[in-house]
C-alpha cells in the first residue's frame, strides 16, 4: 500500500488528483468556474490523501450485500467496495449504503461521516455532498482505477459552517 498526502492548497491540487469531471461542469458556466466552485472553502481547510492499495479485490465476499444497480462497473466496484470496507474497517464502521450522488454513504462510530463516487464526481455534486456539509473529521472519497486508487478529502474544520457563514457575510446579514 503507498499514501501519499498533502494540505490542499491550490484548484490544481483538486485537479491533479483527477476525482472531478470537470467536462460536467452544469449550472457552472465553464470547467475554470466549476473547479474553483470545488476548490472554494478547501484552500488549507482540508487535506488531500491518495492511497494505492494492493487487496481491494482479495476482500471475502459478504453475504449481507443487498444490491446495487449503477451505469458501467460501478456496481461491481460498489460491492467490492462493501466487502473491502466491512473487511478492513468493520471496528470503525456503523452504517454504510449505496445511492447515487453520492454513490456511496457511511457513517464511522464516532459520529463522522464518510460519503464518495466510484470513478469522477460531477462539480454539481461535489459540491452538494463534499462542500455542503463537511464538518471536520467528515471523509470525501473517490474510487478510481477499479478501486485500486483511493482518494480521500478530509477537511480540518467545518468547512459547511465556513460556507455559510461566508455567504451572510457577503449579503450583510
């Protein structure tokens, strides 16, 4: 397994770490303002971590799978998935179901919450799941590669609050 990690501090962090489609870009007018829209609130709030991982598909397939139908091979990812994190982190996991924007939603036993994609998000929903509740401790994660790429945002304070109060101060409330 290799991890790298870096604070994010720059729209290209987001970029390079190739999570957001940024050719999705509606009701943004262009890719230049869909990406800052992702990036806003990030700058030095947040972590980027990106994990190669080596077993995602030696995880036992579980029993308890409930089904899941998605576009491509997400559905195939989506239950790997399941079995891959109820394998490795079933101590630290209390919930976890499968949608769509996001794909994927959990909640870890001390309260935080964990929700991603399987392969690139749309700016539009980044930016309703990541970027409209983040609370510190609170997890965005991207699968890629057929799961064998993991890319986890993790904010270091509560960047919905940043959000929001940024938002009343512009309109003078």
């Amino acid at each position: 397994m290799n991890i790298t990690s870096k604070l994010i501090e720059s729209p290209l962090d987001l970029l390079e770490a190739d999570i957001i489609d940024i050719q999705r870009c509606s009701p943004f007018p262009n890719s230049a303002k869909a990406l800052q829209a992702c990036y806003s609130g990030l700058e030095r709030a947040a972590y980027l971590t990106i994990i190669e991982i080596n077993d995602f598909w030696d995880a036992p397939e579980r029993e308890d799978w409930s089904g899941w139908k998605h576009s491509s091979n997400h559905d195939k990812i989506g239950e790997q998935l399941w079995n891959w994190l109820w394998w490795k982190c079933s101590d630290i996991i209390k919930s976890l179901s499968f949608g769509d924007s996001p794909d994927f939603l959990g909640e870890f036993c001390n309260g935080s919450w964990f929700s991603g994609d399987i392969g690139k998000v749309s700016p539009l929903a980044f930016m309703l799941t990541a970027g409209g509740r983040f609370r510190a401790n609170d997890l965005w994660v991207s699968i890629l590669d057929d799961g064998a790429r993991q890319v986890i945002i993790e904010p270091v304070y509560n960047v919905s609050a940043w959000r929001q109060k940024s938002m009343l101060d512009r309109i003078g409330a």
